[in-house]
C-alpha cells in the first residue's frame, strides 16, 4: 500500500509537467490548428528564463584576496554579486536564493513576447498548410532555439536550486500512519505540483469566465462564424499563442529545482507531451489534463522494481503501450471530440 | 657468328622475365608508398580528434579538443612544452613526430555510436589521418576502436570507462590511458569501507548500457568483498531525466546507501533528485544515509552544483594533484584557457603524446610498429605516477584517485578534493580476470 501512494505522489508531478505542456498544446492546437512540435523548446526556454535571472542576480565584480591563490598560484579573485551592495550580504542571498520563484515574474512578459513573435513571425505563415508541413517547420525551429541556447549556456545542465525553505522532503508515511521514512516527498515537487494545479485552474477559469475566453472558445467550435460576427478572432487566437508559452514557459521555470536545466529538455518532454495529447483527445482541455496525470502516474507505477522484475523494459514503454491501447478503444483519445483532425 | 633461334616458348620465357624485372621496381615502389594505411609522406602528418562537438557531451568534447590543440602546438615546438618537460621519455624534442610537422582534422562524435564511425572514416579516408583519438563514451570507444582496427589505424581512445573498452571488445590497435569500472570500484571500496563501515546496504540505480553494467558489476563485487550487502540493483532507461520513482522506494528498501552508477546528465539528474527526496538527512539501519558515484566528472560536478559536496566517487586524474606532471598541465592549460583541464582533456592530452612518443620509438608510423613500441612501455611524469601500458590487452594500470564533494568550494572548479591517490598495486588485475572475459586482441593491423 505504501509503494502504491508513493508511486501515485511521484506521478503527481510528473504529470503535472505533462498536463501543463500537454494544455498549451492543445490550446494552440485548438484554437489555430497548427501542431507545434515547438513546444517543448518553449518549456525550456521557460527554465532558462530561471537560469537567466539566476546570472543577473549573481552579476558580480571581482576583488583580489591576497591570502588566497588561484590554480595558478596567482591571488585569488573573489566575485562579490553587485546585490551584495545593494541589499547587504544576508538580504541580498535572500534574493538569489528565491531567484526560481522570482522567476515567474520575470517569465511571463518574455514568454508571452516569445509566443506572440513565434506566430506572427513563423507559424501563421503555416496555418493553411497541411500538418506535417507544420511539424516540419515547427521541429526545425524547436532544434534552432535549442542550438541557440547551447550557444549562449553551454551543453552542460546548470544548477537552479529551490529556496532553502523548500529544500528536503516531507515525510506522508509518518502523518498517514506508516513506518517512517517510507513515503517521503520533497517539498519543491508539493510545490510545483500546487503550481500546476493553479495554473491549470487559472486557464481554464479564464476560457470559462471572462469575455475574452468565451470569443476564443466560440472561435474554437466555428472560427467563421465568429469572424463574420465582426470579431476579430485571430488577434485573439494570437493572444492564446502567447498564453500557450507562457503556460509551457512557467512549466519550465518551476521544473528547474527538479531537474537542472539543459538545452535539450524540451525534447526530453515533447514527444510524450504529444502522446498525452493524443490519448487525452486532440483538442480537449480536460483530456490533456486527465491524459497528462493518468500517463505520468502510470509512467511511476512502471519504474517499480517489482513490476520491472516481471517486465523486463516495461518502464520504457508504458506511455505508448497505454497510448496504443487507449487509441484502439477510443480512437478519438479519452475525451476527444469528433471532427478534430479527422478530415 | 653465333645462331639466334627465336622460339615461341623461347619469347614467353624472355618476355615474362623481362616483365618481372621491369615491373620489380613498381611492385617495390607500390608496396613502400603504401606501406600502411595514410603513410605520412610529405613534410606533415594529420592526427584525427574525434570528440562530441554537438549533443549533450560537447562541453567535455571541448575540453578534449582543447587539449588536444596543446599536445599539438607542444609537439611542433610551441607554447611552454607542457608535459613535455616532466614525461620520462625524451625521444619527443618539440620538432614535430619523426620530424613531420603535427597537423589535425576533427570529427563530430555527437556521442552516437554511428556518427563517430563516420566521422572517424572521414578523417581516415578523406584526410589521411594515421591516428584516430577522443571521445567521450565507451559505446563511441568501442564502436571507433573497431573500425580503426579494420581500417589499419592506431586508436588512442579518449575518455571511455567500460571495461569492455579493453576487456571482450579491446582491438590491437586500440590503446587506452583512461581508467576503467574495475579500478574504479577497486580504489573506492577501502575508502567507502573506511568511511562508512563495513556493514552497509547498498542499493544500486544503474544506467540501462554497456558502461551502466560493468560499472554495477565492479562497485558490487568490490564493495560485497569488503562486507557489503547489494539490496537491489535497478536498471534505469538512458532517457530518464526524472528518477524520482526510482529514487523513492529506495528507503522502503531498506538499503542506507545509494549507488548512482551513472554519468553525465543521467548522473546529473539521478544525485539531485535523491538530495531533493532528502536522503542524505536520513538515517537508516541506525546510520546517516550516503550516497556513492563511481565515476565522476569535473564537468557533470559543476551541473548538479551544490548535490555533490561529501559525496565520494573516483576520478582518472584531477588538476589538483601536486606531482610535477599535473602542475605542468595545468599551467599550460590554465594559462592558455583561463580554467583548469577537466580529466578528459587530460587523458586525451596524455594520449597524443604517447603515440606521438611512441611513433619516435619505432621510427615509423606504422600501426604495428607504434602498437609494439606502446605494448609494456613503462611511464612516468604524466600525471598518475609510474605507469604501465600493458601489452595484453593495451589497458594502462597507473594510480586512480578517489575524490569526494568539495564542502567549501573556494571557485567553480574547486568542486571536488582529492581523498585518496590508490596506488596502481591495488587496482591491478590479471587479464583474465572474469570482468574483463571475452574477447581477443588479435593481431594488429597496417591497413592497406
């Protein structure tokens, strides 16, 4: 039982990740019908937003401590971030300890500047044009953004770590009931996964609740009719775009204490994103939600040494064998709905 | 007056003496002109450094190619020498190899198997280099060493730890300076055992490849010898990025020690997830949990930052170490490059130079002679102490160091200190140890 509870609360934030990037997919998806398979490059471009806050933060200049020496024997030279002489030593780490949370803030103006220069610039050129068009263009653009932050931070992964307040991890066995030290969980991932949950509400409390997100979701069921009511859709549906990277971006920045971020995660993410759009229903909201934790619990329940043991690999193959499975059931996924990419 | 008679049989026999002699000197000329694959024959001699220039490997695959550029720049007389002046052979006199001037291609190895293959037969084939080195992972090891060995090449692998590398897939025309699995778990148990005792559980997560297993199989066999008990063993895909389903059942297991046999971002990933479960705050079996890497970067240190401080792990050669060797190294690099050399640039620094030693030995460049010159040549002054290149199965067995997390770190680069410098005795094994089963060296190759 405890092994069970475990493996759910891993999954928890596991596919929270999914099902954030998986919504902003299936946002874009929906409401201007392209696949981009940039998506992923926008969730690391997110967490580089975190590492890059992290280096301004940090900027520093350099004094000579003449009683130490280098690895050359030459004075040793110290960098002293420039904070340190805004704020005094104790509350200027105070603030770079937070730069992850700080983060967000730095985040959203840049992701939704990202996402709305992403479609007017390259994807709205695509919009009439068939889908593997679309993933041909978007994928050459994700590997692009990749190589670009390669070139500006390197390829090895660089460490973004929680605030100290949200360092170690809480012990659910003790408060459940069980031994402890048997179902522990890091208090970031609780965080990141509250995140996700906010976030996921938010969007959906704006689609559901405000003017702007009952035009966008008319658009999404009959975009004609919508236009020849005199609204001007497609500025909105730009707006989504930006939206839709902010949502990935901030997936992004709230990732970094987990894993330390590196150029290539977004691909690490992207195509089991796309399952998890698949399985949930191309177009659905909810189905990138439900699919994106359903796969990323299912994905920790596979890992389990005792299931390893009596399949070999299972771990690696899970999400598509559920996806093959699912798809010969439900071929429109868990909550698709019909018409969706079946022209 | 003589009385020619000119006979049929008679101007066959004449003819085909005649074509013989005139077609000796050719046949002669052919054979020394091509000798051995890319004989060098003009006044230059092109080296080939295969390193990971794109993919998740190409910071280190730029410390390689960095030493590299010095080896060659301190063969052709430039720079301050470097390790020039402490290697105890001195055939090498800064004026090239066998007085060719030293000239390079470089290859693209991403870290896949097939691309280093074709990259390494494009530097073979289109620019005649005579000697193929680099790389960064025992797979790309294995896979350039075979094709060197049938391309006629001498191999001088890079940074690659599998003891496959020079056990069931050593070639012999392959040559490795790097460390491998065995030492490293033969060097680490008495340091873990002094440190944490005798009587652990340890519970190993190990990367699903070639260098994943034989890793496992050497920190298992070396710790159990040492009183130790293996609760699990658990193999992980190399694509995890996220081990937290992995890492969190491992105190229900109730192991108190966790082994991470992985590397690079697995390694990365693998040491920050299981700090953020909290492990190294808990206790178990009434000791504070730890947490061991076999094999550490300087590079993958940087990466997951603060994770590493106390953690112990081995290393081939760290810039810290004081013997006159390292301290050269470490001035030409650091003052050339402004940091100091990560261990693969190390091993491949050390690398070109010993072939290079080893061509001015022979007194060829021919793969044979080269292989035969490396085959038993004893060593110092590079780095690691005395060390042995040894002819069976062309591994070198020299000093490991173990090193552990720096606590204070002073720099970016002081991320790890040195615990223990093992000395070359306790990590030697015969060649027929079982690790090392399979396989034979064979016979080397010219080429042509």
């Amino acid at each position: 039982m405890d092994a069970i509870i475990l493996q759910i609360l891993n999954g928890l934030d596991k596919g929270s990740a999914y099902a954030l990037i998986a919504l902003g997919l299936t946002l874009i998806f929906g409401t201007l019908g392209v696949v981009n398979f940039a998506h992923g490059a926008l969730f690391m471009i997110g967490a580089f937003c975190a590492v890059t806050l992290s280096r301004i933060l940090t900027l520093s200049h350099t004094i000579v401590d003449p009683e130490r020496t280098d690895f050359l024997g030459n004075p040793l030279k110290v960098e002293v971030p420039y904070i340190h002489d805004l704020l005094g030593a104790t509350a200027g780490d105070k603030v770079i300890d937070w730069a992850v949370p700080l983060s967000v803030l730095f985040a959203i103006p840049i992701m939704i500047a990202v996402g709305v220069i992403m479609e007017r610039g390259l994807i709205k050129y695509f919009y009439k044009r068939p889908h593997a068009d679309q993933i041909l263009v978007t994928f050459g653009l994700a590997i692009v953004l990749q190589e670009v932050i390669k070139y500006f931070y390197g390829a090895n992964p660089i460490p973004t770590p929680a605030p100290e307040a949200f360092k170690g991890s809480l012990d659910f066995g003790a408060a459940l009931g069980f031994d402890p030290n048997v179902i522990i969980y890091p208090y970031w991932r609780i965080v990141y996964f509250g995140f996700s949950v906010v976030i996921i509400g938010g969007v959906f409390a704006f689609l559901q609740f405000t003017t702007f997100g009952m035009v966008v979701r008319a658009g999404m069921a009959d975009r004609e009719t919508v236009g020849l009511l005199g609204i001007n859709i497609d500025r909105r549906f730009t707006i989504m775009f930006g939206i839709a990277a902010a949502v990935a971006g901030l997936a992004g920045v709230m990732y970094t204490p987990i894993n330390s971020p590196n150029y290539h995660m977004g691909m690490d993410f992207l195509v089991l994103s796309f399952v998890v759009v698949v399985v949930g229903g191309m177009g659905s909201l909810p189905g990138a939600v439900l699919a994106g934790f359903l796969l990323g619990i299912l994905e920790s329940f596979a890992s389990m040494r005792e299931i390893i043991a009596i399949i070999p690999g299972i771990n690696q193959v899970i999400i598509y064998l559920v996806a093959i499975l699912i798809l010969l059931t439900r071929p429109r996924g868990l909550m698709g709905r019909q018409g969706v990419m079946e022209d | 007056m003589s009385k020619t008679t000119l006979t049929r049989r008679g101007l066959i026999k004449s003819g085909a003496i005649g074509s013989a002699g005139l077609a000796l000197p050719t046949i002669f000329t052919a054979q020394s002109a091509h000798a051995f694959t890319n004989e060098p024959t003009g006044s230059t001699v092109t080296l080939g450094f295969n390193v990971p220039q794109t993919g998740p490997y190409a910071d280190e695959g730029a410390d390689e190619l960095r030493a590299f550029e010095l080896a060659v720049e301190h063969l052709n007389g430039g720079g301050d020498s470097g390790m020039l002046s402490t290697f105890s052979s001195k055939v090498l006199q800064g004026n090239g190899i066998l007085g060719k001037k030293v000239s390079y291609v470089t290859g693209d190895t991403q870290t896949k198997s097939d691309a280093a293959r074709a990259s390494a037969k494009s530097m073979i084939e289109k620019d005649g280099a005579v000697m193929i080195s680099g790389g960064s992972s025992s797979g790309v090891a294995v896979a350039v060493q075979a094709l060197c060995q049938e391309a006629g090449v001498i191999f001088m692998a890079g940074l690659t730890h599998s003891n496959d590398t020079t056990g069931k897939d050593k070639r012999a025309n392959g040559f490795r300076h790097f460390f491998n699995s065995y030492m490293s778990g033969a060097a680490l148990a008495p340091v873990l055992a002094n440190a944490y005792g005798t009587d652990r559980k340890a519970y190993h997560l190990t990367a699903d490849y070639n260098w994943g297993y034989t890793t496992e199989e050497a920190v298992r066999s070396s710790t159990e010898a040492m009183g130790w008990e293996t609760v699990a063993a658990v193999k992980t895909p190399l694509t995890q990025t996220d081990f937290s389903s992995y890492i969190a059942p491992v105190l229900q297991s109730g192991a108190d020690t966790l082994v991470l046999n992985h590397y690079g971002g697995n390694m990365v990933n693998s040491l920050t997830n299981a700090v953020q479960f909290g492990l190294r705050d808990k206790q178990v079996n009434g000791k504070d949990f730890q947490i061991v890497v076999p094999l550490y970067s300087r590079l993958m240190a940087k990466g997951a930052g603060a994770n590493v401080k106390g953690i112990y792990g081995s290393t081939n050669w760290h810039w810290s170490l004081s013997d006159a060797g390292s301290k050269a190294f470490v001035k030409s690099f650091g003052t050339k490059y402004g940091f100091p050399p990560s261990q693969a640039a190390h091993t491949c620094y050390v690398q070109t130079l010993l072939y290079a030693d080893a061509v001015q030995r022979a007194g060829s460049f021919a793969p044979c002679a080269v292989a035969e010159a490396l085959e038993d040549f004893e060593f110092d002054g590079l780095g690691n102490g005395k060390t042995l290149y040894r002819g069976t199965d062309h591994q070198c067995f020299k000093d490991v160091i173990v090193v552990k997390g720096a606590e204070n770190p002073t720099s970016s680069f002081d991320l790890l200190e040195v615990v223990e410098v093992t000395p070359v005795d306790q990590i030697t094994y015969e060649p027929d140890h079982p690790q090392f089963a399979g396989g034979a060296l064979g016979t080397c190759n010219n080429g042509v």
